[in-house]
C-alpha cells in the first residue's frame, strides 16, 4: 500500500483510498442515489466518488 495522509490516521489493518477530484466514472447503486438525490449536483458527484472510493479492493 502506498503511504498516503490516511494511512497514518486508521489502524494498519484497514484499507483506505483517497481521490482529490470527482472520478468521472464513479457509479452508484440505486440505493446509494436515493440518499443524495435532492442535495447539488456537485454534492451527487462527490457521493459517487466516496462510494468509489469504498468498493476498492472489491
């Protein structure tokens, strides 16, 4: 695993990811949707990019 900011705040044993803009790509499930979809549309792309973030390593 590359050292990253996260990396030296959670225990060794967990799996971080960090993105440092929205991920184009990022999908969601519709379940996920459901949960931002009133809010902005940069809020809904931020939402995408953090699940992204979590299904890593899937």
């Amino acid at each position: 695993m590359t050292p990253t900011l996260l990396t030296g705040l959670v225990p060794e044993a967990a799996l971080t990811a960090e993105e440092f803009g929205d991920v184009p790509d990022a999908w969601i499930f519709p379940e996920e949707a459901a949960v931002p979809s009133r809010a902005a549309d940069r809020r809904r792309r931020e939402s995408a990019t953090v699940r992204h973030c979590a299904r890593r390593g899937d």
